[in-house]
C-alpha cells in the first residue's frame, strides 16, 4: 500500500493487504453522519447521555440492517475527536457488564 493511497477507515501496521484494501472501501463520511444523526435523534428523546449500542441500534434503523460491530464505536471516535461529540462520562454499562463511554453532541453539533 503506497503513502499516497492511505485509508479513511482506521487499519493498524501489521493488518494483511485486504484489510487495508477494505478499509479504502468504507464511506466513513456518510457513518459520521448517520452517527450524527442517530445521535440527535436520541437526544431528541432524552436528556440523558447514549452509549455506543443505543447510537448503534439507531443507526441500524435507519439503514435498515445491522452495521458492522466496530462501525459506529470508530465513528463516535472519530466524531470525539473532530469535536461534534463529547464523552460525557463513563458510567454505562455495556453488555459484558463492563464500564463505557457515554456520549451527546457537542453544542457544535447540534444545528440541524
């Protein structure tokens, strides 16, 4: 893979050739926005702060199926770190019982 032709999506060194060829397929950009989207709408419904599965199952409505598993948790990442989402906390839980991330739109993000 040549520097020139780097992935939007998110590979690590050492990944074979074909997830790096993959990786060059993902729309990342349109994931950000069903993200964003999915985010708003839950805020629209609450005030309380969502964790990555509740964005996930929204996104899953609108797209109409399940979306890869680490799909939306690359997104919400990646939306952190441009500053359209916030980490408001880790006090969810996940389904393995664990801590996690809990997250809203930054006032940013908000604009409709």
């Amino acid at each position: 893979m040549s520097d020139s032709n780097i992935p939007s999506a998110p590979t690590r060194r050492g990944d074979p050739e074909t997830s790096f060829e993959a990786a060059e397929k993902v729309n990342t950009a349109r994931m950000r926005v069903l993200t964003l989207r999915a985010l708003r709408r839950l805020e629209s419904t609450s005030s309380k702060p969502f964790d990555q599965w509740a964005v996930k199952r929204e996104v899953k409505a609108e797209l109409g199926f399940e979306p890869a598993e680490s799909t939306v948790r690359s997104r919400l990442s990646d939306l952190v770190k441009i500053g359209l989402v916030v980490v408001v906390d880790r006090d969810g839980t996940s389904p393995s019982g664990n801590a996690c991330s809990r997250y809203r739109l930054a006032e940013v993000g908000v604009a409709a």
